[in-house]
C-alpha cells in the first residue's frame, strides 16, 4: 500500500506531521538526490480529500508564490503570477504545495541535477527528473509531471514507482510551459498504482470502470537492452499465469514509424514554441535544446505534415488493436537507468503512446538486478480508469512475486 492510499484512508489525518515527515526526509536525502529546486510549503487554499498532503511541482508547472524557471538559470528569478490549471485543482481539494523539483532545461533533453534515489551514479531520467526522484525517494506522496516524448513513463521506469500520462487533453495544460502543443501531456507520479488510483479518483470522479484482463503484446519489440527484455518477458508470463489472457500480436502496419514521426513533430513545433528564447540566449538555452530549435526550424513543412499524418493513421488502426485487446503492454523503457547524468535516457518505448494521446502508465516489474525496471501499460482513448484499474490489479500479481 502506497503512502498516499494510507493517508487518506486514515481515520484522524495530522497534516502538520505529514509535512514535517515530508521537510525531514528532504533534508536527509536531498543534498545527495537534487531533486527540489525550492523547497517552500505554501499555505492550504481549499478543502478536500487531500487534506494537508503535499506534493511536488514540476517546474514547467505556475505556481503562485514561486519561481517557475522552466529548469533553466536565465529564468532563475522568474515569478509566478498564479497557479496553473493543474495545480490549483489539487490546491482545491486540499493539497499543499511543498515546492518545485527539477526539470531539464525548458523540459528538454539538458540534463537537470538531479540523480536517481535506487543508485545515485545514475540518471533518474527526464524531463520530469526531480518530480519521479522526489517520490521515489519517500519525500512527498505524490508529484507533477509532464510528457511529450517520454518525460513521465520513462522516470517512473528508472526511479522504481508509478507514472501516469493519461489521456490527452484530460488534466488541462493551462499554466503548463508550451512545448509542443499537440503532443504535450500533463500527468502524475506517486510510489505505486494503487496511489495513483486513488489520485485519479479525486481529480475525476466520473464512474470507475473494471480492470481490462486482456493484454496484447507486440510480435517485435526493437531497441531493448537484453536486461529488459528479461525482466519484461518475466513479467508478461507473471500475468498470464495470474489468470490474464495475454497473446502475442502484430502490430499495424506503419507502427514503427510512430517514434521518428512524434521526434519529428516535437522538433518543428517545438522550435517554434521556443524559438524567441532560443533567438535571445543562443546555446544558453541548452546545447541540446538548441540544436533541436535549429533542426526544428530547418524542417520543411511537408516533413511535419507527414509525420502528422502518419501518427492520425496510426490512431485509426490501432482502434481495432483497442477493440480486440483492452491493453496493450510493452517495456516503459530501453533498459535501466543509464550510469551517469549525461543522458536521461532513450523515449523511444514512449513516444508512439504520446503520439497516440492514449492513456499510459509504469508498473514496477519484479526485477533480479539493483536498478529498477517498468511495464508499460497502455489502453484505448479515455479509458483512463480502467487503464487505473487494470494496473492495481497487475501491481498485486507482481507484489506477491
């Protein structure tokens, strides 16, 4: 049971402890992880279920009373006027906000501070770096996050917790930095599924629906290191001998494709989203993120175009996958966490759900080695909690592993 699950279940909550437990175990572990670039608990501004709970905030996200420096130091000093959209809904039913955690620069591939809590000689990923540290490492029960590649799925993989993307355009983006626009995905961290059901439950409260026991996995599964396609297969026949009906599948034609479109579409409308910072600051911005502008803004329209349309096809016929299976699943990364800050990691298993804008999300596999490892776990458009539900039901098969 996740700590989120146990602190609103309990019968007398103590919000005063909970934060003090919270400030105590960053101050503990932090100067080691990086994971906060400001640590300031802001006052309470509604009342809810999530009473006296604090979390995290990516620092993409507004928030009233702190910098948002988009994981760069030319925005250091930047403050927030308001909160984003996001963040005030989870200020309405009670939240406290603990601070911001660390973002790559302008949520990009610039690696941020912050270094994994499993084994801090290795990345935590990115871009939602400090965010998926932040509750891996027991500092706070939840956190923000955001995905437009892989920048949620793949940390929760390498941090060992929960990553949720859920459907696109569900939590709004308002607040939110624009990257690119039409795959950019507000999502959530906490320590398990369970955690993250109970979450979702509170920010939509429409009718949960039962888990999907029917689960697809693709015939070819390509640019997996041999770690995790162990851990992987391990976890597959897991859930089959649980009683789910898992079959190996093809999947559409063209659905190789997905990850260099999503790339493609990220760089054009990305350098467009960017490019008057990039025009002001050159390669301050971040040498990464400054060769992306550039690329981004050398592509030919028609390239964007057909990269457009090859993920709208792809949304067409991966609906039958959707009827025929409830879920799909595949590794939420390469591998483990990369030794090192230098890289946060690879999103190719990532960026064709992003693309699709279905609902995503990390389950913890049983692993033999050191550094965690995830499933990923990915259902049809707007079946979010099913998708919830489903994962809770897989997490219990690999707990009593």
């Amino acid at each position: 049971m996740g700590w989120l699950h146990q602190l609103t279940n309990q019968g007398e909550r103590k919000p005063a402890e909970t934060l003090a437990q919270c400030l105590a175990r960053i101050a503990g572990a932090d100067p080691q992880i990086g994971a906060w670039v400001s640590v300031a608990p802001q006052p309470a501004t509604g009342s809810g279920p999530l009473n006296g709970i604090p979390f995290g905030v990516k620092d993409i996200y507004e928030t009233a009373g702190l910098a948002t420096a988009y994981g760069s130091p030319l925005f250091a000093n930047r403050r927030s006027r308001g909160d984003a959209a996001l963040v005030a809904a989870l200020r309405a039913e009670g939240g406290i906000v603990l601070g911001k955690t660390h973002t790559t620069a302008f949520a990009y591939f610039d690696p941020a501070p912050t270094r994994n809590p499993r084994d801090p000689g290795h990345t935590p990923g990115g871009s939602s770096s400090g965010s998926a540290a932040a509750v891996a490492a027991g500092m706070v029960p939840f956190a923000l996050g955001s995905q437009t590649q892989g920048s949620i799925i793949r940390p929760a993989s390498f941090c060992g917790i929960a990553g949720f993307k859920p459907t696109f355009g569900v939590l709004s983006r308002e607040g939110m930095l624009p990257f690119a626009p039409s795959l950019d995905t507000a999502g959530l961290f906490t320590q398990d599924a369970e955690d993250m059901a109970t979450l979702w439950g509170f920010l939509n409260r429409d009718a949960e629906e039962e888990a999907l026991r029917t689960v697809a996995v693709p015939h070819r599964i390509e640019g997996v290191e041999p770690e995790m396609m162990l851990a992987f297969k391990d976890a597959v026949g897991r859930l089959s001998a649980a009683g789910f009906r898992v079959a190996v599948t093809e999947m559409p034609p063209g659905f190789g494709g997905l990850a260099a479109a999503v790339t493609a579409i990220q760089a054009y409308e990305g350098a467009r989203s960017l490019e008057a910072v990039w025009r002001e600051h050159g390669t301050r911005v971040g040498a990464r993120l400054a060769a992306m502008i550039e690329r981004g803004l050398a592509m030919p329209a028609a390239e964007y175009e057909a990269a457009r349309t090859l993920v709208e096809d792809q949304r067409k016929a991966i609906r039958a996958l959707f009827e025929e299976f409830g879920l799909v699943a595949t590794p939420a990364a390469s591998g483990p966490a990369p030794r090192g800050l230098a890289s946060t990691g690879d999103p190719r298993q990532n960026a064709p759900w992003t693309g699709l804008g279905v609902p995503v999300i990390t389950v913890p596999m049983p692993v033999r080695t050191s550094l965690p490892m995830g499933l990923q776990l990915a259902a049809g458009w707007s079946r979010d909690h099913a998708l919830l539900s489903s994962a809770v039901e897989v997490e219990k098969v690999f707990k009593r592993c």
